[in-house]
C-alpha cells in the first residue's frame, strides 16, 4: 500500500513561490494518477490539479491555471506542485492523493491514499 507525505509548505508573501513534494513510499508514485487538493479554515476541500497516471494528462482547477504546475520525477518518487505567483487565497492545507485507476479525477472521493497535508500560509 501506497504511503505519501507532503512536505514543503510554509510561510510566504503575495508573490513569492513554493514548491511543494509528494513523496511516495511503498509504491511507485508513476503507478498512479496523483491530485492535489488544499482546504483552507471552514471550506470544503478543493481540487487544485492533478497528473494521470497514464498518458501524460494534466488538469488543473481555473483559480491555479498560469500559477501552478505539477511534474513528476520518477527517480524520486516524487509528486512535485509548483506554486508561483502566491496570493492569500491560496492559504491553506495542501494535501495529495492518488488513485491507481488511470482516469482524470477532481472529486477527493475516487482517490484512496492521502498524505498528511503540508501548511501554506500567504500573507498580504
């Protein structure tokens, strides 16, 4: 069974760039299609992005897109979610997920295995 952890998070200004991680141990990150998702204080949880585990798919959700990238790198086993161009709304928990089925998916419902979650917190 898949274990991810995320780490990276912190404190920024409006502006500045995170990079977050996903690492993934006791499976290989490649072998799934991995999303992520951030809840900020008394909102539901929000799909940001995610990779497919197959064919090379990104989707991202319309507040991120231009200011987020995901990218892998295998050799790691790492799940990688650039954030540039911080803003205050992007305050929150950062968590990934991932799901073996090789279908696209924004609803946290159809991913199985999650991480712990990383603080991002943006400042004005």
């Amino acid at each position: 069974q898949i274990q991810l952890v995320e780490s990276g998070g912190g404190l920024a200004q409006t502006g500045d760039s995170l990079r977050l991680s996903c690492a993934a141990s006791g499976g290989t990150s490649s072998d799934y299609t991995v999303g992520w998702f951030r809840q900020a204080p008394e909102n539901v949880r929000e799909f940001v992005g995610a990779t497919a585990r197959t064919g090379g798919i990104l989707e991202y959700s319309d507040s991120v897109t231009g200011r987020f990238t995901i990218a892998r790198d295998n050799a790691k086993n790492t799940v990688y979610l650039q954030m540039n161009s911080l803003k205050p709304e992007d305050t929150g928990v950062y968590y990934c997920a991932a799901r073996r089925l090789p279908i696209m998916a924004r609803s946290d419902q159809y991913y199985d295995y999650w991480g712990q979650g990383t603080q991002v917190t943006v400042s004005s």
